[in-house]
C-alpha cells in the first residue's frame, strides 16, 4: 500500500477506535481496558490476513468501508 493510503487506512482506524471507545466489553485478558484501536487493526487483520499497511491499493475502499460497518456493528452489540 502507498503512504498516502496508508495514512487514510490508518486515520480510519484511528476513528473507528474512536467510536467504538467505551463500546467492547470487558475481558479478563485486559484489567486496564481495550484497546479499541488495537482492536480495530486486529478485525482488518483477521478479515484480510496481513496488516492494513500489506493490503494492496486496490482494496482501500474495501478496507474503509468494512471500519464503518464495523464501528456501527460494534456499537449496535454492545450497547
């Protein structure tokens, strides 16, 4: 992925964990809470198999699209 999609992936990341903040539950694995942020990159992750900064250019939009879903799939279980 070039840099400048790298930043706009990563910005979205950054916004989903924003809005999702407050909406995982709690996890005996995490006393001192989640990390929202590192869960968002870890979705991406498991639905693409490689890191945001792996994905090819062509799936940008794609990767966008599903941090929406997920920040509105996120905050419609947990809350």
């Amino acid at each position: 992925m070039n840099e400048s999609n790298r930043k706009a992936v990563w910005k979205a990341i950054q916004t989903t964990g924003d809005l999702i903040k407050g909406a995982l539950p709690p996890s005996m694995k995490h006393p001192a809470g989640r990390n929202p942020y590192a869960h968002v990159a870890s979705c991406v992750k498991s639905k693409w198999g490689m890191s945001y900064k792996d994905i090819p250019d062509e799936e940008v939009v794609d990767v966008i699209d599903f941090l929406n879903y997920l920040s509105v799939a996120i905050n419609d279980a947990f809350q």
